[in-house]
C-alpha cells in the first residue's frame, strides 16, 4: 500500500501532478480524534465533489477540546484515515487554524460539515477566516447534508476518558444548564469591570542542564541554557480576565530597585486601566525557578523581595485610590502573597467597603506559619486548597468537609471553595452549607504555579453573577485544569477556548 501521508513539501509536489492531470482536489479539515461512521459518509460526500480528497488533521497541541483530548495522538489519527480507500492524502497541520494549509493546498472544494452551515454558531469564528481563504484561491466551500455522530460525545459517554464520578457529575450539569445558556452567561461577564488588587510577582524559569556533582566540593552543578519569564501574581489574574471583560482596574505594587516595568507594561493587556504603587526599598518581586531542561521538574527556587509591610503613607496611598479611583469597580478580587503590599489596617479598610469582594490568601514558602485570614472581615468568596485550610485552622487530621464548615462559619465566608488536587474541589454556598463536590478533569499536571489565581479569576466572575454553584464551580476548575497543563502563566486564559472545552466535554 502507497504512502498515504505527506509533508507540506510533498503534498505541493502531488497537487501539482494532479492539477496537470485536471483532477478537482477537494478538502477536508479537522480533528478525526475517534474514527466513526459520521466521519467515513463524510469522506465519502466529500469524495463525490471532486477527484482527489485530501484530508488534513490538527496537530495534538492545537487541540482544544478539553481534558484528556485529542485521545489518539496525531500520527494515529493519521494513519487510521490513510487506511481508508476513499482518502487520496493525509497531512497533519501544524497550524493553530486551517487557514495555512487552505493556502498550501489551495484546494477548489473545501467541504464542511452540517453543523458548519449557521457560520454564527462556530465559537471560534474560524469559519469566516477559512471562507475568506477558500475564496483567495479561487475555491468554493460546500457543506454536507449528512447525518452527524459526535466523537466527542461518543469518547465522553465511553468510559474510556471520563471515570463514574466524572461522568455522574457532567450528566447533572447537561441535564440542568443547557450550553445556550453557559454562552449566555459568558457573554454577561462583559460588563462587569473587576478590581484585581495584589502584588504583581515576575517568574523566571531558568532552564538547565544538570551536570552532575562538583568535582571538588559537595554540590550540585547546573548549567543554565535558556531563560523564560511570565508576568505573575496579581497581574496574571488581570490577564486571565481580559478575554472576558470588557474593562478591568488593576492596583498593584512593584519595588524601586530592579522594578521590571517595561517588561510589565509591555505584558499588560490593553484593556486593562492599572495603577502602580512603588514600595520603596524594595525590588519587583521575583521569583527564580531552576528546572531540568529534559525532564521539566524543578530542581530549587530563588525569591528577590522585600517582604516587609509598606509603610504607613503607602498604604493610605493604595486605600485612597482604591476609594477614589474604583469605586466604579463592580467587584473586589484580591490575591494576597503576603508579601507586605496588603497590611492589616488595608485589609481592615477594605473588609468595609461595600463591594462584592473575593479573596485568595496564598500560603508560599515566604509566609508559611505567618500568614493569616484573620485581618479580613467580609469575604464574599474565599479561594484556598487543602493544605491552606488546614494551616489556617491548625488542623492536620479532621475531616476537610468539616474543616471547610468551620472555616466558612469563622470568618463568615458566603463562599468558600477548596481546591483539593487530584480530588477535585468544592464549593459551601449559603444554601444550607450543602457543600458542592466537583471531581478534577486534569489528565497531566505540568506546573501547578498560577493555578489558584487562574481559578479564582473566572470563579469570582460567575459568584458575584450568582450562577449556581456546581455549574460555577465546573468552569473555575476548567480553568484551574488549563493552568497547571502550562509552566507558570505562560498560557492566558481566554474566553473563546473555555467555551469551547465546555461546549465538546458536555457533548
């Protein structure tokens, strides 16, 4: 059997042999993540369009239809429909959107399916981008009339991706919220204008080769190969929002020493309005972190700060803009490292406002055993996993449900979600303190930096609409499930990719 698939060098070289033949080439675009009888009439409508059918397939990190997907690697995928007779051409796009290989292949059908002939209803907004590029070359695009099977609902129904609990808990959230309405929900957290309140922290992720121990003395020797850095910390949070409000206030702090504003500024998205605090005496926070550039695990972490509180005159500098400046604020997101920019009387001044306010209280190698909840009076949502709760109430052994009922009821928190790793997380509202359990749907953990203030951020969004509970809670761990499959925040949230993962994980 002839070698079915190409590069993009070869494939140009095949078209070219074909077009002198007068044969017609026709394509097709997708993912193909689970072969089924949907996809061969495809293939087959397709084939009677033209003489040579092409069909070209996402590549695995382009793939973006939540945990766990694609399910068969790109070279599977590709060989299963270079095995089908009815497909000429196989070529794997390395491309985010198909526009690329519209351009190499120039092909004179470009063939969809059904679901594709209401433009509006593609999330993405990708279709209008291939249209125009279809059109370029002198194309035309057809849309099937086939009966469509869903690969994603056909995997998720499966087993194979999705445990009981899993599956138990999306079924609840099908049965109840309809997606129409999740868009309708998404498109509401555009005219909310948060305040992100917080340290803006600098990661650097230095990449290393490890060459072993020193000769002369006992320790370990690395060399360092190349350098990373992701805006962090409160800024981070203030990203990840930019997708889904339209405007957004942010007040943080840098130091005076080593400040990074350039670098910050530059990493800012442009609709948010910040305001810098200097604190005085003190560099821009930053965060080292040496890994093994094979493997990616971290081999140890350097911190430049000053983690002394900021003195009096700032502080009242950092209310009075809040109070002046913000007010307009719809909501409060505060993400406290303990690092000194949000004192006692700060946090006391802002318990009064009467704003809907959401908190993330960070223990970190720094504060450990220092920092508290204690100097805030009024959370309306408090973020904190496991090992927090329990330093918070200096519980090592009870059980964290009972744990979170205490804690909730301390501080008076009205919501109180707990992040527990691998087992998921959950959410006590005021509704009887019914706790809701929504299991984890991270397939691989790659770097859990960044992934309490990724979840905070959207989380805080749907609370403070008063969406309900499980359902706000399954798209904050969607969120937080994204973070941790990147290093640091190198990968921003955003809106139209979220949709997406919700829209294919409750097919």
């Amino acid at each position: 059997m002839r070698n079915k698939i190409f590069t993009q060098k070869s494939i140009k070289k095949e078209i070219k042999k074909q077009k002198l033949k007068n044969k017609t080439i026709v394509l097709c675009h997708g993912v193909f993540d689970l072969l089924h009888l949907g996809h061969i009439k495809h293939f087959e409508s397709a084939r009677t369009k033209g003489d040579f059918l092409i069909v070209s397939i996402t590549s695995d990190k382009y793939v973006n239809k939540g945990p766990g997907r694609p399910l068969f690697n790109k070279d599977i995928r590709a060989n299963t429909i270079s095995a089908l007779s009815i497909v000429d051409a196989v070529i794997i796009s390395n491309f985010e959107t198909s526009e690329e290989i519209i351009k190499i292949i120039k092909p004179d059908i470009y063939f969809k399916g059904p679901d594709y002939k209401n433009n509006k209803k593609d999330l993405s907004k990708n279709i209008y981008k291939e249209i125009k590029a279809v059109k370029k070359y002198n194309g035309k695009i057809i849309y099937s009339n086939d009966e469509t099977y869903s690969s994603s609902n056909l995997i998720n129904n499966s087993g194979i991706l999705f445990n009981d609990e899993q599956k138990k808990f999306l079924n609840s959230i099908k049965k109840k919220y309809s997606f129409d309405y999740i868009f309708k929900t998404f498109e509401r957290f555009n005219f909310l204008r948060p305040l992100i309140i917080g340290e803006t922290i600098i990661d650097e992720y230095i990449f290393c080769d490890v060459l072993g121990k020193s000769g002369k003395e006992p320790h370990l020797v690395i060399k360092d190969e190349f350098v990373e850095s992701y805006l962090g910390g409160a800024g981070a949070i203030a990203n990840h929002l930019s997708s889904f409000c339209k405007k957004i206030n942010f007040l943080t702090c840098i130091g005076d020493q080593n400040n990074h504003v350039n670098f910050i500024k530059k990493s800012i998205k442009k609709n948010i309005n910040s305001k810098i605090i200097i604190k005085k005496n003190s560099p821009t926070i930053l965060k080292k972190r040496f890994l093994d550039i094979v493997s990616r695990n971290k081999l140890f972490g350097v911190y430049s700060m000053n983690d002394q509180l900021v003195d009096l005159k700032t502080t009242q500098n950092i209310y009075n803009n809040i109070k002046n400046n913000f007010l307009g604020s719809d909501l409060l997101i505060i993400s406290d490292y303990g690092h000194g920019f949000i004192s006692d009387k700060l946090a006391k001044d802002i318990s009064k406002l009467n704003k809907f306010t959401a908190l993330n209280a960070q223990v970190n190698a720094s504060n450990y055993g220092y920092h508290s909840l204690n100097k805030y009076k009024k959370i309306d949502s408090l973020i904190i996993n496991e090992t927090e709760l329990r330093h918070e109430v200096r519980d090592k052994r009870t059980d964290v449900y009972a744990l979170s009922k205490i804690l909730k009821k301390k501080y008076k928190i009205n919501n109180l979600i707990v992040t527990r790793g691998r087992n998921g997380a959950l959410l006590i509202g005021n509704e009887k303190n019914k706790i809701i359990q929504c299991p984890a749907f991270t397939e691989k953990v790659i770097d859990k930096v960044g992934a309490g203030d990724t979840m905070l951020s959207i989380i805080s969004l749907c609370l403070k609409l008063k969406i309900p509970g499980e359902l706000s809670l399954l798209i904050g761990s969607l969120a937080g499930a994204n973070s941790v499959e990147s290093i640091a925040n190198s990968q921003t949230l955003d809106k139209k990719n979220l949709l997406r993962k919700i829209e294919y994980i409750l097919k």
